[in-house]
C-alpha cells in the first residue's frame, strides 16, 4: 500500500522537506547527520542570508551616502537637516531589531528571509522619488528616510535565523561571518554610490536606489528557491525574560553602544563630516574614464572597521574579552582626540588617519564585547551546576540579541550629538570631546565590573 504524505516519515527530513521548504528534523549537535547533511545545509543557508543581511545594510546606510549630495542636486537643506536623515533610519533600524528577533521562529527564517528582502525595495522606490524633486518637503524626505530602517531590522533576524542551523562548537564562526557580511554593506554602498550617481555625467542621485531594487528581488528569489525553515527554530521566551532581568544583559548592551554605536554612527557621518569639513578635497577616478568623486573616500572606514570586527573576537579568545574591549575604548578616545586636533590644524590627512583608527577601534571592539557575552553569564555558574549552565547559555543568547539593538542606537545618537554641537558651537570639538568621556566612562565600568568585579567571581573564569 502506497505511503500517505501525511505519514511519509521522509516528509520533513533535510532531502525531503515539506511544502514550503520547512525541516522538521534537524539536530546540528548529532554529529552523525550534521557530516552528512547538516553541515551542507547550513553553509547553503548561511551564504544566502550574507546576501540579503549585505543587502539590508546597505540600504539602511543609503542615506548617509546620498545626503552629502542632495545640495548640489538642488536641494538646500542645513547642517541640522543632513544630520537628521543621516540619523532617522538607524533610530528605526534599531527599534525594529526587537520584533525581527522574534520573526524567525514566528515565520520561519526562508518565510521571513523573502519578506524582509522585498521590504528593502521600499525605501529604494521612496529613495529614487524624492531625489529627484527638490521641492519635496523635509518631513516627506524623513518620512522616506526613516522607510530604510528596515534594513537595519535584517541583521537580528537574520543572526537569529542561522543561530538556529549550527552547532555550538561552530556557531561562533558562523554568526562573525554572518555579521561581517553584513558590515561590510555599509562599506560597499558608500564605494559604489558615488561612483554610480555620476556615470556619465551631471548627478543622477535616483540610481542609487534604482540599483539596488533587482539585487533585493533577486535576494527573495534566492531565498524561496534555496533557503530553509526549520520546524526546531523557536522562541526561547523564558531566556529572553531572564535576561531582561539580568543586570549584566543591559552592562554589556551598554558597552555595547561604545562599540557598535560608534561604528554605525561613525560610518553615517563620514561622508557628510569630508564633504563639510573638507569640501576641497577630491579624490580622481580619472584613470578608469570616471570624473573626481570625493566621497568614495569614506568607504574605507566603514571597510576597515567591518574587517577588524573577527580580528577583535581572535584577540580576545587569547587574551580575554574586557582586556581587549578596555584597550579598545582607550584607542577610540585618542582617535577622537585626534580628530580634534586634526580639525584644529586643518589637516585632512589628520583628520582621515584619525577617523580610520576609530573604525579600526571600534570593529574590533565589537568583536570584543561581543565574545564577553557568553563568557559573563557563564562566570556566575558555580562548578557542576548543569542547570545553572543551561540558563547562562539561553541567556547569552538573548543577551546578544538585546545588546544588538540597544548597541544600534548608536547609530541615531551620534550624527544627533553632531548636528548639536555644530548648531550651538559652529564645532565638532564639544561632541568629539563627549564621546571621549563615554568612551572613558566604558573603560572603567569594564575594568570595574569585569575585570575586578563579581563577575569573575568562579575560578578559572576570563571574561
């Protein structure tokens, strides 16, 4: 008698998963089907949602590219204005990695993969109106701004979907990837934008959404075509309420504005910092038929600062995560300190030599702090204690989710803190020389809190 759909027991299995592309049986502990079938498994999904995580940063940082140029498009919008569409999408970006945490085991991460990507053609279409009306009113221009937040949403679901798909001993790895591939969108956008804007001639601001449109159809497609849900993907409410509760969850989220913060705010403001800072430096693409394009300059911070992120994980494996976040935030004050003595001498060199240390900083802080996660929780487990174990990981792994999208507003804070110290001061030097405070306040709180604090209270415990 022939065997049913609904009890064919190979319906669900990873070379047979159900309509709709969904695994029900799928165990990356189990050694023996994760060297089988797993691992492929894994690798295909991780690949494909690089891509769209890629994708959904760059959208997100679209506006700290394009806003440099909208005066010499015909728009006039002041300092403080620049400053507010460079901020509006990571203030919206952040908020909603708290709700796309929780999309993956909702939707299932292929299900979710091919909403969020379509979603990126939002802001895109927004984009590529508004751009080419310099009429359009401010708060409509907000209003679009704000559409590329979600973008920025992208990388919580999307860490939170291959967390799912591999085994502790490798989850690391995969998820540094993941998030590098992500960063680096940033990097590319700011390259790539310029140089496409003015491709044969006068300044076509509108294809720098139009050229990310089929690249985000073509990330859904890919999504639905090759990507996977699995059934075990679920919520872990109870961790996540327990981490909530715990102190450590909102230090390290803290912390975690000193590092992703900076990197996030930092690679928004640069492009507008050189354009209005320096507005007389240029950077010729002649060699290749292409007119100066001084703004492709700024994508080497945001280059550099997405490399160094796994850099900082490695030296903080060897050394230890606060020793290296503390030296981190250290490096991040003289940077800034830098800047300010740049801008008092007038030195672009200066002052881009400067701002590459604070990305440098900052990438590898990121990867710092964030290997201290799960090393802090599990420093208040005594020896022996299995359930203590358990609940430190699931802890952890909330902890990451929730210091992801506090460590975000960053991101809104400082072009914010900027756009202040330039209307009240005509200077960057007051917001420059409160971002070394923070950064100093970071560094004792580590040093206080992880290093000689109850913390590491467990022997043999290197947060």
């Amino acid at each position: 008698m022939a065997v049913t759909e609904e009890h064919d027991p190979a319906l669900g299995t990873i070379p047979r998963p159900r309509p709709g592309r969904w695994i029900d049986h799928y165990d990356p502990e189990d050694r023996d089907q994760w060297e089988s079938a797993g691992r492929p498994t894994a690798r295909r999904n991780l690949r494909l949602s690089i891509f769209a995580e890629f994708l959904g940063f760059s959208v997100w940082q679209l506006w700290t590219i394009v806003t440099p140029s909208l005066n010499g498009a015909g728009f006039s919008l002041s300092a403080n204005q620049q400053f507010w569409l460079i901020a509006i999408p990571n203030l919206v970006g952040a908020t909603l990695r708290f709700p796309y945490t929780f999309a993956v085991p909702r939707f299932g991460g292929r299900n979710w993969t091919i909403v969020s990507a379509l979603l990126l053609i939002v802001p895109c279409a927004g984009l590529v109106v508004v751009v080419q009306n310099p009429q359009t009113p401010f708060w409509v221009m907000v209003l679009v701004a704000a559409t590329a937040g979600v973008g920025g949403g992208n990388f919580a679901s999307s860490m939170a979907n291959i967390s799912f798909f591999f085994p502790e001993r490798e989850k690391g790895a995969a998820l540094g990837l993941n998030a590098a591939g992500g960063n680096l969108g940033v990097a590319v956008v700011q390259l790539v934008v310029p140089i496409i804007v003015v491709i044969g001639g006068g300044l076509a601001l509108e294809r720098a959404g139009l050229v990310l449109i089929p690249l985000a159809v073509l990330a859904a497609v890919l999504a639905w075509r090759s990507m996977d849900n699995l059934s075990a993907a679920k919520a872990d409410l109870g961790g996540y309420a327990a981490a909530l509760r715990n102190r450590h969850t909102w230090i390290i989220s803290f912390l975690y504005i000193g590092t992703f913060g900076s990197f996030i705010g930092y690679a928004g403001v640069f492009p507008t910092l050189i354009k209005n800072q320096f507005p007389e430096v240029s950077f010729d693409w002649g060699f290749i038929g292409l007119p100066a394009v001084p703004l492709t300059l700024a994508f080497t911070g945001a280059l550099v600062g997405s490399l160094a992120r796994p850099y900082g994980g490695r030296l903080a494996d060897r050394l230890s995560g606060a020793s290296v976040s503390i030296a981190a935030y250290v490096v991040m004050g003289l940077g800034a300190l830098g800047v300010i003595a740049a801008l008092s001498l007038g030195s672009f060199a200066l002052f881009f030599g400067c701002f590459l240390v604070l990305f440098v900083a900052s990438g590898m802080g990121n990867g710092s702090v964030y290997r201290m996660i799960p090393a802090v929780f599990r420093a208040g487990v005594a020896p022996g204690d299995g359930a203590g174990l358990l609940l430190a990981k699931r802890e952890a792994a909330a902890c990451i989710g929730i210091a992801a999208g506090i460590g975000a507003y960053g991101g809104f804070i400082i072009p914010r803190v900027f756009a202040t110290s330039i209307t009240s001061t005509g200077s960057l030097a007051p917001a420059l020389l409160g971002f070394i405070g923070f950064y100093a306040l970071c560094a004792v709180v580590t040093a206080a809190v992880y290093v000689r604090g109850r913390a590491t209270r467990f022997a043999g415990t290197t947060v």
